[in-house]
C-alpha cells in the first residue's frame, strides 16, 4: 500500500469506496435516464471515474478479501441508502429496512466474528 494512505484505518477506506461506487451509480443512472449528447457524456465520464476511484479504495483496505467483503456490504447498503434518498429523493420500504438490517449483521458477522 502507498506510504501516504498507510495511517488511514480500514473502515474509512471502506467507507470512501462505498461513497464512490453509489454515487458513481447514481451519476451514470442520471446520465442515462435524464441527459442527452454532451451532458450525458460528460456526466458518463464523471461516473466512470468515480467507479474506478471505488474499486481503488476497496482494494487498499488492509483486510483479507473476505473481511472486506463482509464490512463493505454492510457500508454499501447504508450508503446506498442515503444516496437514493438524496439524489433520488425515495425512502427505503419495510421490507427494505428489514432486509437491510439483515445484510448488516451478516456483514457484521463476517467482518467481526472471529471462531475461537
């Protein structure tokens, strides 16, 4: 891992990668549904960057695969949640926010959980 980002915990790496991916989403989503000639191209661009700084970010955390797979799940579903309340202005469903609860002690599970 580069010097620089050595002293940064995990968690926050994670949470960058998460913040990426969703709104490099959402952007590409705006783009495709929205615009039309050089804004959507542009707005295209802006979220494959933005997809591409995920999968960097995710790949620097200092976990094994697994574990990061685990936490990032959990941080996605937040995440993503958030942005689609922002950008999109939608509120999660009951089944939503249960499944949701569910995906985070999953993730909880797979990060922390460590068998004696």
């Amino acid at each position: 891992m580069p010097s620089a980002l050595q002293g940064i915990p995990a968690v926050v790496l994670l949470l960058a990668a998460t913040i990426l991916e969703v709104s490099g989403d959402a952007v590409v989503r705006v783009a495709m549904y929205n615009h039309v000639g050089l804004v959507r191209f542009g707005l295209l661009v802006g979220g494959a960057t933005l997809l591409f700084g995920y999968g960097t970010f995710l790949n620097l955390a200092p976990l094994q695969f697994g574990q990061v797979v685990g936490l990032y799940i959990a941080t996605l579903f937040v995440v993503w949640q958030v942005i689609n309340f922002v950008a999109f202005r939608a509120l999660p469903t009951l089944p939503i926010v249960v499944g949701g609860l569910l995906v985070v002690a999953g993730g909880a599970i797979i990060t922390f959980w460590k068998p004696a």
